[in-house]
C-alpha cells in the first residue's frame, strides 16, 4: 500500500490518506467489538456475595425480584463503603446498568401494551347502565379479561417505573460519592514545604531514599540464586536488544526514506505533511520505545523489588522522552518549514519545540521519581518538597508555552480570535498560578492536580488538532472530485454545501471527543458523560414534558426531508409537468406555491408527531402567548394572509405589469410574506403583500395583454387637416403589431399655441411592447411628414414690448429763473 509516495501529487497523497484513514477505521471496528465482549463477562461477573444475573426471558415477577435483590445489594455496598476504589466503583455500575437499562426496555413495553389494551377497552364502549338492556356475556367476559390485564400492565410499568428510578439514584449517588472523594483529596493538606524544618527532614529523607536506590541493584543480585541468575540470560537479551535496534533502525531508514519529509517537494499537501509526519515519529520515536517497551516486560518478569521498580522507572522515563522528542520534531519540523504542521516560522518552531523538550524532560523526570520509588515508605515532607519543586519548574515551561508571541506574529488576527486566545492564556496562567500558590500553603495534591491534568489537556488538545486538519482536508479533497457529483446525482453547488457543512461538522464532533477522552481526567468520570448524554437522547422530564435530544433531532431532519421532498416536487411541477398543459404561467406559479404550502404544513405536522409533541399542551400555550405574540407579529401575519388571498383572487400573477404606488414592473414572484416586481431598470422592488390589497393597484395585464398605445403630434395651422389624419391612420395601419380591430383613429385634441394638436390611438396585442411600437410609429410619422410636406412647427411667441414711460414732470417753480430752467427740461412742451 502506497501512502506518502514522493511521486505522486498531493490530490493522490490525499486519497492514500483517505484510504489508510478508512482502514484504520475498519480495524478499530473490528477490535472494538471484541475487546467489548471479552471485558463484558468480567463487569458482570458474579462472585461471593454478588446478586445473581437477571435474564430477560424470565417471568416479569422473576425478574422484578431480581432487580430488587440487585439495588438491595447495591444500596448495602453504598452503606459499607465510605471511600469506593475504582474497581469497586465499577461493579457497583454494572449491577446498576444490568437493573436500569432491562427495567427501562420492560417499562417501556408494558406501556405499549397498556396503551394497546386501553384502545381496545375503549372500543367496547362502557358497561350498560342499570336501566339499559342487559349486554352479551362473552363481551362482558371480555370487558372483564381486559380490565384485569389492564391493570397488571400498570403494575408492570409501576414496578419497572420504581427499578428504573431507583438505579438512577444510585449512580447519581454514586456519582456525588466520587466527587466528594476527589475533593476530599485535594483539600488534603501536607506539611508545608517551605517551613525549615520540613526542608531538615525532607533533606534527611532524601538522601535515605538515594541511598536505598542506589544499593537496589546490589541487593537484588545478592538476594538471587545461582538459578535464577541463570534463567535471566542477560547475555541472550543484550543481543536480541541489539539485533532489535538495529533491524528498528534499518526499518526508520527505510521509513524516512520513502514516506518521510524530503525538501524537494515544495508544497506538500496537509495530508502529505501529517502523514510524514506520522512516519517520522513513528521511525523516531515508537520503534525505540518499542524497544524500550520489550525491556520493560523483560524487567517485570524477572525482576522484583525495588531495582524492578528503579528500572521500570527509568525505562518509562526514557520511553516518554523520546515519543515526546520524535512527535514534537514530526509536527514543528525545526528545520523544514515546508514540512511544518503549523504556521509558525522556523525561530518559533525551534523555540517552541526546545520548550517542548523542556516540559517532556521534568515529567519524565517526575515519572522515573513516582514509579521508581513505588514501593517505598516516603515521609510526607519529602513529598510536599519534591512536589513543590517539580510542579514550579512544570508550571514555568507551561507559562513559557503559552506565551503569545510564540504562537502569534501579531498581524492578521480577528477581534474574537484575540479575545479567545487571550481568555485560554489568562485561564491557563491563573491555573498554573493556582497551582504553585497551593502546593507552597501545603495543598500539593491541588497543585499536581491542576499540572498534570493541563499537560494531559495540552496533548489531547494538539491530537485532536491535528486530526481536525486531516478530516477537514480529507472532506475537501472528496467534494472537489468532479466525477462523485455525477455518481451521486448531485449538482456540483449542492456537493460544495454538502462539504462545507461537513467540514463545520468536524470542530463540533471532535470537541465531544475530546471532552470524553480529557473530562475524566478532571473528575469527571467518563459513566457520569455517557448517563448525562443518554438523559440528553433518551429524555430529560421537565413536568409532564420530555425533552428528548434524539426525538428533536429526528424531528429536524424529517421535516427537512420533507421540506426537501416538497421542494423537489415543486421543481418537478414548474419545469416538467405544469409547462407541458395548457395552464397560464400565473396558474402554474400559484399551483406551485399552493403545493409548497401546503408541503411545508405537511412537513410541520409530521415533525410534530415525531417529536412526541402533545398537541393539547401545545395548544394551551399559544392560547396563552397568542395575545402577546400577535401584537408583535401582527404585520407578518397580516402579509401571510394577503399572500394567500393574492394566490386565490389572483388581482395579479406572476408576470403581470402592474403599478403600486411608485414601483412599476414585472412580477416575478408571490411569496409568503411580500411580492417580488422587476422594474424596467432591471431592479427588484420587494412590496408586502399586505400594502398591495390594502393600496391603489394598476394592472395592465389582467384580464389580457392588450394595450392602447398614444401619440400626440402637433401640425401647422396651413396644414391639410384631411391628409394629416390620413397619414397617422395609415402609420398606424402599416405596424405590423397594431390590431386592425379594435380599428385605429385620430382625435384632432386642440387648437394650441403653435400647432393644431393631433392624437393618434391605436391598440395591440401586446402591451409589454407598447414603448417600442409607439417608438417606431413615431419614426415613421415624421418620416411620412417629410414626405408629404407636413410641417410640425416650432413652438411660437409673440412679443409686444411698450414704450417707456417719461421722467415726471420738475415741479413748478415760484422765480423767473426757475421757470426759464422748467422750460428748458422740457422743451417739446405740451
């Protein structure tokens, strides 16, 4: 099988990836089944003390005392036990999960057939009354039969009702029992390990603890026999160890050198990269560690006590070293920016990388102490230091992977995307700060607590990444295949939503994953997850109502099949079957429309009924909420019903001309809640329906498409009255899309100021062409006119102008001067 193959394009790479994504599937699937039924025998296997297993062929008396000696026995554990192990926990949930899940499935079926026998009560009508005639007795035997069954399936439900309930309260029970545990641990104080005298003895203790280490190896050896010194065949395991590493070297060579990162390749698919990757920590990485692992098991089983745990230490730390090593150089590619997983540049892959290391290199550390020391009596003030040390050097390289400048170049990042780094970076820094301040006060359980369960996060969070990345391209890569579309029957647009959705379906699937891998880790056990999820699909009451995430799930999806199945009929309706009759296009738009209505209240009620709905109680609140929603949907409602009377009176269809208000067009479409009119602009005017019925409607195409078209033209005053009026009918006669019945004709209007007005009418078959066919008239009037000698004149004005007036005359004067100087202003005189 060819994977990553340097010859092969990235689209091709991709496929391989898809491939090898798909196999790996089908392994699991296959694994996981069997490895589900080998663990179910030992979760319910009995043992001393243990209730007997309940088998759901027995009897439904049989197997309710079964359920009850079950929780009995449950409830007495609760009461023995304070503190319950793992282990212990885990039984109590599979005796409770034997009662709840068999108790659920009886009371469900008891219902049914309760219900099944009501209807059938019922149909037999009631029993006659002391003065109705006296009915047949076999059909009061049968009244009887059925009354009697009736109420054994109402004890059945009860008592499968009472079982159910009962193990539910006791995982809930169980449930808070384990978190009180957990918090009772980390309120759990040890001595402070800044105190000067915890630092004495931790420092005297230690350095006991080193010394029983290093004598471990020596001890052992004396402790053993001359046979068992034998039966080790060190020599023996050396050579396979080197034989080993190096056909595991040959191997990662070989890996590396067809699969893995090569620089001649310069822009290597995601698929490429992440499968490179893949190779390149599995060739430097998990073949060592494999390895590693083999002297692991050599170890547990020849040797024991404190040197077993020194190695097994010691191994485990070196195992995790180099995975870490191996995978964080797979996925930064320090030197092959090509290669890289990330978007970071190469100074801040190294830097990143080398913290990394850092972090691997003391939990490694931490993991040699805790394992290697497993079997010794360490004092308290030994492991609050020891903690308080390793937890502040872990809680400095977490601060230091978390910097922004490491992850951020400060360019090109949203708003929100700020906001919700910035929010994860303070979470995480006030964590780490939790935890240092806790183990210093003594609180070091907290402080490990709150460490390892970020590191853990910190690698289940970059996991899912990474395979987020691979879905989402695996997801492109599918939807891009030209071909898929056509074997599916998909248009190419539908193929690319179908993509899109799926990749925006990835973040979500995997978020759920990655709370069911990283939640336990916190506290939260993974049986709390999955009975939280299964109140979710099963039901969650809420006074008499259930709400059921799978019931609301099926319902969304079967009223959009349905929506879908009436979209799909409508489409077949206006493009196959309604254009092939004789119906008017308007008709056919609102067939359709009624069609699709009519599809969507189908599709409503069926969504209903599969959600389980009560239609009474549904009925009771929107005659409650009816009053206050209809104030505020007053105008949307008004619009439906004016759509609807639009669709039945039909005052305009689609592809009349009409005019409402200022808006004149085409309409192309009636919907639920306005009208669609194209202008003449080629603009699209969107009018509520509710404004057409209640406003002034001008239709032109009504009852058909004939129109009057109207031209106005002046002619001179010496015109010949006669030839003109001749001239305008024959124009008129001449257009081909001028009816001759209704017959053309001149109306002479006016006398006007410059012309004698004319007023050519004529009708046609198609309105819609009015201005075009009035637009050629008019070229051949004026043409008709130039030939015939018809002037049309130009607008006309005669103007008077009146003489000025004179200046008044000087008043008169008293002196022979000044009536000398009166004379001589005016001297034409009187």
């Amino acid at each position: 099988m060819v994977f990553f193959d340097r010859g092969s394009d990235s689209s091709a790479s991709g496929f391989f990836a898809v491939r090898w994504f798909a196999r790996a599937l089908f392994v699991l699937a296959l694994i996981f089944p069997a490895a589900t039924a080998c663990a179910a025998p030992a979760a319910v296997s009995t043992g001393k003390g243990n209730p007997p297993l309940i088998s759901e062929q027995t009897p439904f008396a049989v197997r309710a005392a079964d359920w009850n000696q079950v929780l009995q026995w449950v409830q007495r554990r609760l009461n023995e036990n304070n503190e319950l192990s793992p282990a212990q926990t885990q039984e109590l949930l599979a005796k409770i999960r034997g009662v709840r899940s068999p108790a659920e499935r009886a009371r469900d079926e008891a219902g049914g057939q309760m219900t099944t026998t009501q209807t059938v009560l019922e149909a037999l009508g009631p029993p006659p009354g002391e003065t109705d005639p006296p009915e047949p007795k076999d059909i009061t035997a049968r009244r009887k039969a059925l009354q009697e069954t009736l109420a054994l399936h109402r004890a059945h439900v009860a008592q499968a009702e009472l079982a159910f309930t009962m193990a539910r309260t006791f995982e809930e029970a169980i449930s808070v029992r384990r978190r009180e545990q957990l918090v009772e641990r980390l309120q759990r104080r040890d001595p402070q390990p800044w105190a000067p005298d915890v630092l004495v003895r931790a420092g005297s203790q230690a350095g006991e603890v080193a010394a029983r280490m290093v004598e471990a190896p020596a001890l052992w050896y004396a402790g053993t026999t001359e046979e068992q010194r034998e039966s080790l065949q060190i020599v023996r395991l050396l050579l396979a160890l080197a034989g080993g590493g190096a056909g595991g070297a040959l191997c990662a060579r070989l890996l590396l050198r067809r699969f893995g990162c090569d620089d001649a390749e310069g822009h290597p698919s995601y698929s490429r990269r992440l499968g490179a990757a893949i190779v390149e920590g599995v060739a430097r990485g998990l073949m060592p560690a494999a390895l590693l692992a083999a002297g692991f098991l050599w170890v547990h089983t020849h040797i024991e006590g404190l040197f077993a745990d020194t190695l097994k230490g010691l191994m485990g730390m070196v195992f995790f070293l180099v995975v870490v090593s191996g995978l964080s150089r797979a996925v930064l590619a320090p030197n092959q920016p090509a290669w890289r997983l990330t978007d970071l540049p190469p100074q801040k892959a190294r830097t990143l990388h080398r913290r990394v290391l850092l972090l691997a290199s003391v939990s490694a550390l931490d993991m040699f102490f805790h394992f290697g020391t497993t079997t010794l009596d360490i004092g308290a003030e030994v492991q609050s230091v020891y903690r308080l040390l390793f937890l502040t050097v872990e809680a400095t390289a977490i601060v230091f992977l978390t910097q922004r400048s490491l992850w951020f170049a400060g360019e090109g990042e949203s708003s929100s995307s700020h906001f919700f780094h910035l929010t994860v970076r303070r979470g995480i820094g006030g964590a780490v700060v939790l935890a240092v301040v806790a183990t210093v006060i003594g609180f070091a359980e907290l402080g490990r607590y709150v460490i390892h369960n970020l590191i853990i996060s910190g690698v289940g969070t970059g996991g899912l990444w990474l395979l987020r990345g691979l879905m989402q391209e695996t997801v492109t890569m599918l939807t891009g295949i030209d071909s898929l579309s056509d074997r599916l029957g998909l248009q190419p647009r539908s193929l690319k939503t179908i993509g899109f959705w799926s990749r925006a379906a990835v973040t979500p699937l995997l978020t759920t994953a990655g709370i069911m891998l990283i939640a336990p880790s916190w506290g939260v056990p993974r049986d709390d997850l999955i009975r939280w999820a299964g109140l979710a699909v099963t039901g969650i009451p809420l006074g008499n109502v259930t709400l059921s995430l799978v019931d609301l799930v099926t319902a969304m999806a079967v009223f959009l099949v349905a929506l879908g199945v009436t979209r799909r009929v409508q489409r077949r309706l206006s493009e196959h079957i309604l254009p092939a009759t004789r119906l008017d296009a308007s008709v056919q738009h609102s067939l359709s429309a009624i069609i699709g209505y009519v599809g969507i209240v189908i599709a409503a009620a069926v969504a209903v009924a599969v959600a389980g709905i009560n239609l009474g109680n549904l009925a009771l609140v929107a005659g409650a909420l009816s009053v206050g929603i209809g104030f505020g949907l007053q105008n949307i409602v008004n619009n439906f019903v004016s759509g609807l009377i639009l669709l039945v009176e039909r005052p305009i269809r689609v592809g009349d001309w009409v005019v409402v208000g200022q808006s004149e067009g085409i309409v192309r479409r009636i919907n639920i809640r306005a009208t669609e009119l194209e202008t003449w602009e080629r603009a699209s005017v969107v009018i509520p329906n509710a404004d057409i019925l209640s406003g002034k409607l001008m239709n032109w195409t009504l009852k058909d498409k004939l129109g009057r078209i109207d031209i106005r033209v002046g002619v001179a005053y010496d015109s010949d009255l006669e030839k003109v009026r001749q001239v305008l009918l024959a124009v008129a006669r001449d257009h081909p899309q001028i009816l001759e019945q209704p017959a053309p004709f001149v109306l002479f209007q006016h006398f006007g100021d410059s012309s004698l007005e004319f007023e050519l009418r004529a009708y046609t078959s198609d309105v819609f062409g009015r201005g075009r066919y009035a637009s050629d008239m008019r070229f051949m009037i004026l043409r008709r006119f130039q030939e015939e000698g018809i002037d049309i004149p130009y607008p006309q004005r005669t103007l008077h102008t009146a003489a000025r007036p004179s200046s008044p005359p000087a008043p008169r004067a008293t002196g022979g001067s000044e009536a000398g100087e009166a004379r001589n202003d005016n001297p034409e005189g009187p």
